[in-house]
C-alpha cells in the first residue's frame, strides 16, 4: 500500500503490535519525512499533515523542499544494450527517453 500527497509518495508501512501504531517514511527523499497513526484515518492525516508541515519549514527557512522524483534519470548500459535500444526507439519514430519510458510503463 502506498499513499500520495502533492506528488510525495509514501515507502513502506510499518506496524507496532505493542503500541498497535503504523507508521512509515516519504520515499524517495534524501530530506526524512515521517509519519504515523493508529488507524488508516490517523495515518493518512498524518501522512498530509508531515508533508505540508515539511513544506512549511522549507517555505519559512527559504529552502527549496526536497522533491521525491524529477523524472531525470541516467541509466548504464552495455554499448550494444544502447544501439539495440536506440536502433527500436528510432524504429517506433521515437526518442530512446520515450522508448525507455513506454518500457518502464509496461512493466508489470
């Protein structure tokens, strides 16, 4: 199960069975985002709550926050690897980063 909130998407859940609480962190951060509640309603205010209160010190510091996923990425792959994505991207009348994507997209 995962959680979104003004494009920050939850990690892993955990669960407490001695104090009966859930709880997790923002995914994707090098900045800690935690959260916790005891129920699903507990833990999806908590979730936001964590969230805009985050933004509000980044906002009050006149720091940039965090972003989880710029939708940048650099992926290293054997020469052939390249020319054999590059040589179907070209064949779709694409760009190998739309070619990657629809990749990434299909994947179950």
């Amino acid at each position: 199960m995962t959680m979104e909130y003004k494009g920050y998407v939850s990690g892993p859940i955990d669960f407490d069975p001695e104090d009966g609480t859930f709880s997790g962190t923002v995914a994707g951060l090098s900045d800690v985002i935690h959260f916790e509640g005891g129920g699903a309603q507990d833990l999806w205010d908590s979730f936001r709550g964590s969230i805009d209160e985050y933004l509000a010190i980044c906002a009050e510091k006149g720091r940039t926050p965090d972003k989880p996923f710029s939708g940048k990425m650099l992926v290293r792959a054997t020469p052939e690897l390249h020319r054999k994505a590059a040589l179907r991207a070209a064949a779709e009348g694409i760009s190998l980063s739309q070619w990657v994507a629809r990749q990434i997209d299909a994947a179950p």
